[in-house]
C-alpha cells in the first residue's frame, strides 16, 4: 500500500495560490495602464514592476513545509523482517514470488509471496527444494543458497572455484538465451575477507552459456563465438571490487530489435550485482549499463560513436565502463571533461537511504538484488541493524531481511537509481 497523500492543500500552497491570482489582476491591470497612458507608464509602470517583483520575492522565500523526516531502523522498510537472503524475484499472473536462501538446515530453500508488492506472506516450513539431487550435497549437509528457478546443473568450473548466483537473460533482438554465473573464485581464494580479500587474489567473474529458449537447461553452440559447452565472459572482478563480485542480474530494457533504433531510443542492457565481502559492511550493489553511445561499451570499434546503435548482449564490454576504465569520446578524442557519468551507479551501500518524503532508512550491507521481469522492481536483502557485525549474536542468529525497492531510470536510459523503499503496508 502506497503512503497516501494529505487531501488538504497546506498553509504555503494556499496562500501561493492566492498571490498568484494577485499577480496575474496586477499584471492585466498594468497591461492596460500602458495602454491608456503612455506618458506616465515608465514612472508609474515602473512602480508597479518593482511592487510585483516583491510579492514574488516574497512568495520564493515561503518554505514549503517541512518533512516529517527522522531516521527509521531497517526493519521499519523489511517486507520479510525475518532472514531471507540472496532473493530471486519472479512475478506470475499478477503474484510476486520470491525464493530465498535457507534459514536453517532443516529448509533448502524459502518462499514468499505477494499479491501486492507491499503485503508480504512468508510460507513457513514450505521448502521449494524438499528433496535434493546428489551434487547439491556437501558431506552429507545441503550446500544450497541464492536460489534461481532451474531445473538441473548447467555448468561447473571446478577450476575456477565451481558456479554459482545463476541467472538468465533472453536477448528478443537475437532470440537467444544465456544463463549467466559467477565463477567461486573466493572458494579457492588467497585468504582474508572472503576468504579471497589477501592481494593479489583468486578472479571471480561474470560468464554465460547459451542455452535452449525452451527448457533454459540445454547448453547450445554459441555460433561462431564458442563451441559448445564454453563460456564467455561478462565482468571480471578487480582490485576495487575486493574480494569477490555476485550475484548477477542483467536484463534488456528498450524497444529497438534490430541493430539500430531510432533517435532518443532508450534501449539498453543493465547488469547488476554485488561487490564486497558479504560479511562485512563494505557490500554493496552496483549498476553497470551497456549503451552503444558511450566510448567502449561495445566491442565492434566502428559503431562506437554511433548513437543509434545499440549493441547485442554479447557484444557488451561492462567492464570498459567502469569508473577506473571509461574515457568518453569527448574525453579521448577532444580532451573535455565528461560531466556524464550514469554509465555506473553505486545503487545501494552500508548507509541511511533516503526517502521521498525525508525519511531515513538505515541499511547494512545490501546484497542478493533480484530484478523483477519488467525492470520495475528489485528485490534485495540487508541486516536490519549492526549486531551481527559487532558480535553481540552468535555466528548463525544473523539476520538479513528482504526489502523491495523500486527502480528509477535516467531520460536517456542509463542512469539508474532507487527511487524509494517500498514500506510494508502493515507499516503504513
């Protein structure tokens, strides 16, 4: 339930309405003073001019009211208040669905649902995952978490550390589908945070399959690209990630199906996902957009300045537009300053997130971000107060509860943001 607005105009928007009907009087009667009397119009108009311009002087400096304000704990925006980690958002004839890393050992994997994006049921004691296969078990325990709706294992680079955070993408400009992963380079990693923090470390790294666009399960040749059965790679990991980068969303947002779209078209690819140590307050989640009109985003050099081209997923560089890599074309070829930076937005990090109406939302360590199907929606998890960092509960009483936010996207495409926390209507 969205918080309502007050029906009754307040005391600044009243009175401003009033003085603008004075204006607009004043100003028809000068209209005709000038007309009537042109001898006297400069001194008197004049007069006139500068009366209006204190009423209006007058009017700018009403504040408008002041906002309730305050800073609220993160359980006040937690849809699921309890710990529901690394969700996956899917929505189905009009229902929300979100499955979530186990709470417990005795459950593999969560659910919840919602038939209003603000009224959350979680399903307690209902394992979407009851029974599971041999290669999901690790000495005898469930090794189960951050769940996407799959059938079977697609993949396994146990050289690179093994596969996990799957995700898909079905690219309509082509008619191809990717499940795209995280190599675990912190399971085999150098040591420190995660496991992988010790410089220089293990990569973790975005890479994708294609799949068939009919069970998402059947790895296919990727045409000339690769052979069958073989990657390609997305994001790789560096030294400003840290440790490791997760948890992988990317998703098409547009309307050009072909090559080229037409001018002021705002198609693009999106990829979002984690950077960080999960267990530390320096996890947060990140936006890196894919948009031919942008130096480097693509990998075709002659469409680069092109801004009706719009390139395909696999043609995207994401890494050429993080902030240590991207030049502009002004930038490269003119040696101006880009004031243009909405090609990378640190979306969410350990901090107070602000509200529309001025609240304050205290977050820790967001992470886990799940795209609903439309790019309306992200759903994420964060700790709902500092506890667990500081010790004062045991190792497995952490709790990382789910919030929703909704999304917020820039007049050209790129720029994303989070325009508001979603609040629990049982809050509002």
């Amino acid at each position: 339930m969205l918080v309502s607005q007050d029906a009754e105009p307040s005391t600044g928007s009243s009175l401003r309405q009033v003085v603008s009907a004075m204006i607009s009087q004043l100003w028809l009667r000068l209209s005709l003073f000038l007309t009537d009397r042109p001898r006297a119009a400069f001194v008197r108009g004049t007069g006139i001019i500068l009366f209006l311009l204190i009423i209006i002087v007058t009017v700018i400096a009403i504040p408008h009211p002041a906002s309730h304000g305050g800073t609220v704990p993160a359980s006040e925006y937690a849809v699921i208040a309890s710990n529901f980690a690394d969700p996956c958002l899917l929505s189905v004839d009009g229902v929300f669905y979100a499955f979530a890393t186990r709470p417990n050992p005795s459950l593999h994997v969560q659910v919840a649902s919602a038939k209003d994006i603000s009224d959350w049921t979680l399903h307690e004691g209902y394992d979407a995952m009851p029974t599971l296969p041999g290669w999901a078990l690790q000495e005898g325990d469930a090794a189960v978490w951050a769940p996407q709706v799959v059938q079977r294992p697609l993949t396994c680079p146990f050289d690179q550390g093994g596969a996990i955070d799957p995700t898909f993408i079905h690219d309509r400009r082509q008619n191809t589908s990717f499940v795209v992963y995280k190599n675990d380079g912190n399971a085999i990693g150098s040591g420190g945070a995660c496991a992988n923090g010790n410089w220089p470390n293990t990569p973790t790294s975005f890479q994708f399959n294609v799949v068939d666009n009919e069970d998402y399960t059947t790895r296919i040749g990727n045409d000339t690209w690769t052979p069958v059965g073989n990657a390609s790679w997305v994001l790789f990991s560096d030294r400003s990630d840290g440790p490791n980068i997760e948890s992988p969303q990317i998703f098409y947002r547009g309307n050009a199906m072909g090559r080229f779209a037409a001018a002021g078209d705002d198609s693009a690819y999106h990829l979002i996902y984690n950077a960080g140590c999960f267990a530390d307050e320096s996890y947060r989640i990140e936006h890196i957009v894919c948009r031919a009109t942008q130096l480097n985003a693509v990998s075709t050099a002659w469409t680069r300045h092109d801004p009706t081209y719009v390139p395909f997923f696999r043609d995207c560089s994401f890494a050429a537009m993080k902030p240590e890599n991207y030049k502009s074309w002004g930038q490269s070829l003119l040696g101006l300053k880009d004031g243009v930076d909405n090609h990378y937005d640190l979306l969410l990090g350990t901090g107070n997130f602000t509200q529309p109406d001025g609240v304050e939302v205290q977050l820790y360590a967001p992470g886990g971000p799940a795209i609903s199907q439309d790019g309306s929606y992200m759903a994420f998890h964060a700790d709902i107060n500092r506890d667990w960092f500081e010790g004062k509960v045991c190792s497995g009483c952490r709790i990382r509860a789910l919030f929703v936010a909704e999304l917020e996207y820039g007049s050209k495409g790129t720029g994303l943001k989070i325009k508001r926390l979603i609040k629990p209507s049982s809050k509002s």
